[in-house]
C-alpha cells in the first residue's frame, strides 16, 4: 500500500488500496461487455474525476429527488444514526462522492464526543482529495474525529480490510454507503459484496454494520422525470463515459456526438436502466473484434435499482445481515437502514 499526495501539507492522508493500477483490466470489462449479447460497458467508467464532477452538478439538479431527501432524513435522524456508531470505530464512507453530505454526520459524532477514525473511498483521485480537503478544514482539528482518504474501489477496501493492520485498532467498522449507490449492483451483486465485507472484518475479528440508504420510490413517474435524459446535466455525465472509455482503449472508438442517452424502467425488477444508445447502427472493430449495436438496442451505462422494504429484508438476509432500523423521508420513500 502506498500513501500517496496529502492534499496540504497538514492536509488528510489518502492511502491508496488499488490493487491493479493499470486500466487493462478495465479493458478486458470493456471488450467483454460489447461482445456480449445484451452489451453493457462497465459502469465504473462513468467515475472518473470528470464524471464525478458532472455527476455532482446532475445530482443538485431539481427533479433528483434523491438528494434532497437523502438531506432530509440526514437532518431529521443523524443524532441517532450517529447514537448507532460506537466510540473507538473505523467509519469507512463507500463510494463518497463530492463528500458533501458526510459533513452532517460527523458533526453529530463530534457533538457526541466519539473518537471515530474515518475513511473516504472513492476511485477518482483529485475528487477525492478535494472533497477530504473541504472535510479537513472543518474536522481537521478535532479531538474525536481522524479524517483520512481510500483511493480503490469496493473490491479494494474489502482486500484492505482482510489484510491491513492499523485499522485493527478499530473496536468496530461501520460502514456508510449513500446516494442509493447499493443498487447501481443487482441484489445478488450487492449482498454478495456485503458479505465479502463482514468477512473481512471477521477475517480481522472486527464486528461491522452498516448504515446504507436506499431508494425505495414507488412512482414511475417520478424515477423516470428524475433521470429524464433531455437534462443535459444526465446526458453529459453519461456521455463522459464513453470519453472515459476512449481513453482506456487508447483510440477514439466511440464519437461520442454520435451516441445520446436513453432511460428505462424495467417493471420486473423495478429498475432503472440507463443506456448509451447510437443515434444511427454502430459496427466497428476494437483490436480487430468486431462489435455491433444497433440503435433500438444500446449499451446499458449503469442501473439504479428502486428496492422496496420487501427486497431490502430478503438482500440483507442472503448476506446474513438483518435490518434493524430504518429512518424514512416524510413520503416514505427513502430510507436510511442500519444493519
Ligand atoms: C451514485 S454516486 C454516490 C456518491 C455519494 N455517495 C453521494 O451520495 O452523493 C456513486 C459513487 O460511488 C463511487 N463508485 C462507483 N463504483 C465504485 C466502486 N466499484 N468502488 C468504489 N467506488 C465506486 C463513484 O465514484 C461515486 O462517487
């Protein structure tokens, strides 16, 4: 493990986790996803710094409700939520974004007097640094709280847990995964990851939980109005995948004015599937493999599955975890669930 670029001197550390640090992995996801018969390309090319930042500016966008309730639940519920962490914890914040809502749970631990080392994880290097560096001017002198940064992805962290030693002297680890980010993963994919997690902190002999939030919207209307792709702000996040992709394949495969965004909602498993979709058929070639999409069909970018309370229980019971609380936005539709 290397440390790498304190954002000041006096700045948060980042320990960076990645285990594979070149995109040819990446590569490999790409070409097997335009091979396959549904093509998909992996939905980790859409965070890359660039992507974050425009992900950001959607996210603030008035009809992603997603946000502002996220920020409702968090103002209602964050001494509880906070009640729930014990003193001498690891918080480590999966996937964190800008960091722009952290903020308000940390306070409630510092009002709370809790010594809690935390960790940002994200893939985006100077995203991340920027958004621990703003964390840092608040929290940077705090008696409680130790503000540090992850760079590597899920896989990485539950590695990093497994092997590592300084966060052994953590009483527990906590989890925090926001943003309904769980269910950009299908539920087999997100309680298979969940349980990979409690076994590495088992494997370190640290209890763990976990306090995720979930959107659990139950009109259509709305999802669909919240990922309408005639917003730019969408469309240019999504689209900035295919820039992402171009760089990891080191050629311009994808023009990326050729190619626009197209949303769906799949009813069966009430998820919303976003796709890159060409505006006219596309057959070309990547290394001499040929690959062909047709303009109805398209490459799915990422989904965001809407999970009701049902689904939730019976995810979090095949990775053998159990709901024990769920705080809730005034129309029941998002919820924060500790498990
Ligand atoms: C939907 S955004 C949510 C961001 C933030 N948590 C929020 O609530 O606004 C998903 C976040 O997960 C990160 N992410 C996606 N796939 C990841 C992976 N495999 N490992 C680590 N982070 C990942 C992205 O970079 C992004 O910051």
């Amino acid at each position: 493990m290397t440390v790498i670029d304190s954002v000041r001197s006096y700045g948060p550390v980042v320990y960076d986790i990645r285990r594979n640090k070149e995109p040819l992995d990446l590569k490999k996801q790409i070409l097997g996803g335009l091979s396959s018969s549904d093509p998909e390309l992996p939905s980790l090319l859409l965070w890359d710094d660039e992507g974050l930042r425009l992900f950001d500016a959607f996210s603030k966008t008035p009809d992603y409700y997603l946000r502002s309730k996220e920020m409702e639940i968090l103002e209602h519920h964050v001494e509880d939520m906070a009640e729930r962490i014990p003193p001498g914890s690891a918080l480590i914040e999966l996937g964190c974004g800008t960091l722009q809502k952290t903020g308000a749970l940390l306070s409630a631990l510092e009002r709370q007097g809790k010594n809690v080392s935390y960790y940002a994880l994200d893939v985006s290097p100077e995203e991340l640094a920027a958004g621990l560096s703003i964390l840092f001017e608040t929290f940077g002198s705090s008696k409680h709280l130790d503000i540090r940064g992850l760079l590597g992805t899920y896989e990485d962290c539950v590695a990093w847990l497994a092997s590592q030693s300084g966060i052994k002297r953590a009483t527990a680890v906590n989890f925090l995964w926001m943003g309904n980010s769980i269910a950009n993963f299908d539920f087999f994919g997100a309680s298979s990851l969940l349980s990979r997690f409690v076994d590495s902190c088992f494997a370190s002999k640290m209890p763990c939980q976990f306090l995720v939030s979930i959107d659990a919207c139950p009109r259509e209307d709305k999802i669909l109005q919240a990922y309408n792709p005639d917003n730019r702000s969408l469309s240019e996040f999504i689209l900035n995948g295919l820039r992402h992709a171009n760089s990891v394949l080191g050629q311009e495969i994808f023009q990326v004015d050729e190619w626009k965004c197209v949303t769906k909602f799949d009813h069966r498993d009430r998820t919303l599937k976003v796709y890159y979709s060409p505006r006219r058929d596309i057959d070309s070639d990547i290394d001499g493999k040929r690959f062909a999409v047709n303009a109805e069909q398209g490459i799915l970018a990422i989904t965001s599955g809407k999970w009701v309370e049902t689904d939730v229980h019976a995810m979090s019971a095949k990775a053998g975890l159990r709901v024990v609380d769920v705080w809730r936005d005034t129309d029941q539709a998002y919820s924060f669930n500790p498990w």
